[in-house]
C-alpha cells in the first residue's frame, strides 16, 4: 500500500510503515508542472507559485527530517 499526503501529525504514524519516503523536486520544476497541467488551475498565479515556493522551503526540510529515503522528482 503507497499513502500519499501531508499532515502535521504525520510523524506519529512512520512507526506503522516499513518505509517513508520524500519525494522531491526543484521549484522550478513544480512551478512549470503545476503551470502547464490542465486538469487543475492551481498554480498558475504568481501568488499560488510564491505559495508553492514557500512550502518548499519551509515544510520540505520537515519532511526530510522523517524520511530516510528520498526520490529525485525532478526527473521526468
């Protein structure tokens, strides 16, 4: 089973996963994926990418914290 998402509880549960795995990307590759999918509209705006950038730098780094293992989403 995969289980994807992000709460801010999320570390109380790594104990009942055989593995937690980050996966990550560039901002400006999440900015021109965002920006060029059209099934959502999310991330179009210059204020929904200052958004995205933000999170990237301040959950990221959280996230990496719970993770030992990470994926480098920036590959296609």
């Amino acid at each position: 089973m995969i289980v994807s998402g992000t709460v801010e509880n999320q570390g109380r549960f790594y104990d009942r996963f055989e593995h937690v795995v980050l996966i990550s990307a560039p901002i400006d590759v999440l900015i021109e994926r965002v920006s060029r999918r059209t099934n959502n509209p999310y991330g179009r705006t210059a204020e929904q990418q200052a958004e995205i950038a933000q999170y990237v730098e301040s959950v990221e780094p959280l996230l990496r914290r719970g993770a030992p293992l990470e994926l480098d989403g920036g590959r296609p």
